[in-house]
C-alpha cells in the first residue's frame, strides 16, 4: 500500500475514535452538569482536548489522502467539507447552553447531518468503480449514519448522531484499510508506477 494513504487512512481512523470518545464524554458531561461546578470544568477541558486532537489528526489524514491519491477530487473536497461541519457542530454541542440559536434536540438538525455524512461516504466509491466488498462497506456505513437519527427521534441529544457518524467512519476507513492491503481495490496514488496492460492483436502476426 502506498505509505502516504496508508498514513491518512490511519490518521482517519484514530481520529473518529477520538471524536466517539468526544461523544461519551458528553454523555458524561450532560448527565453531571452543574453550573460552576469544577468536575464540570475538568469534563468541558477534557471534551475540548479529544475534539482539538481528533480535527488536527483528521485534518492531516485528510491532507496526506488528497495529496496521495490522483484524481477523486469529489471525494477529496467532501470529506474536508465534511470535517469542518463536525467540527462546527461539536462546537456548538459542547457550548449549546451559551447558544440560543442551537437546538441540540433538534430532528431537522440530526436529518441534515445524517444526510451530509451519508453522501460524503458515498463518494468513497470513488476510489474505485464496481468492487462489490467497498460497495458492501459503503453501503453499511450509510446505514449506520442513517440509524444516527433515531437518537433524536427518542429524545437523545445530537451528541448521539456524532457518536454514530465517529463509529461508522472508523469502520469506512479501517475497511478501506484492509481492501487494499488485501489487494481487493487497487487505488492509484501520486509516485505509484504505471499499470500497464500488455495485449496481443493477430493482426501483427505473420
């Protein structure tokens, strides 16, 4: 596998790790909160250093993917616009009780960010057509992101669906991870020599 790549999805991996531990620790947070309380505090500063390590992982792997892989350019910019909505949306859950224009509770919220990462997912087929186990994993992914908004449907925070994203996101890059170092997709990358496809033709023959 081509090191760079191997370096971003790896990054990838840890990072949405890191971003459904981030999930957890709001779980914690939410449960325990006491205004001005100093456990309270020590949860918030805890949050924001796994949110800051995961988006400075996440954004290396992302760069080391887009400048690794040719071409895939739908892929690329989807999942940086991808990150930066993540991070705007942990920010605002993290701080959703100094935010009166943020409704953590919110369906319509959890529909349009279950929709945003599902499609971004979805142009991971790009790293190559008609392979039927990336296909599968995809597929899966997608679903999980979708299964994201049953949190807000029973009355779960926002928090749940970032939960769901950062698990159905490991998995996508653990995946593609494996596919390719078990040689069931093959994508090209910057450096990499050429494949070149040697072909006969009875017309040159005497």
């Amino acid at each position: 596998m081509h090191e760079r790549l191997d370096k971003g999805l790896k990054n990838c991996l840890i990072a949405n790790i890191m971003f459904f531990v981030f999930g957890l620790i709001c779980f914690v947070y939410y449960k325990t909160y006491v205004n001005g309380s100093v456990l309270s505090k020590i949860i918030e500063l805890l949050a924001y250093a796994c949110e800051i390590c995961g988006f400075m992982l996440f954004l290396w792997g992302d760069w080391l993917i887009s400048t690794a892989i040719r071409f895939r350019n739908t892929l690329k910019a989807s999942l940086t616009a991808y990150i930066f909505l993540e991070a705007l949306m942990m920010v605002f859950e993290i701080n959703s009780n100094k935010l009166d224009f943020y409704e953590p509770y919110s369906l319509l919220l959890a529909i349009v960010h279950s929709v945003i990462s599902g499609l971004t997912c979805l142009t991971f087929l790009q790293l190559e057509t008609d392979k039927k186990p990336l296909e599968r994993m995809v597929l899966v992914c997608i679903a999980m992101m979708f299964a994201g908004m049953l949190g807000n449907i029973i009355g779960i925070r926002i928090y749940f669906s970032i939960i769901i994203n950062a698990v159905a996101f490991a998995v996508l890059f653990y995946s593609v991870r494996r596919l390719i170092a078990r040689e069931e997709i093959e994508v090209d990358c910057h450096g990499d020599k050429a494949r070149v496809a040697e072909f006969k033709s009875t017309f040159v023959d005497d």
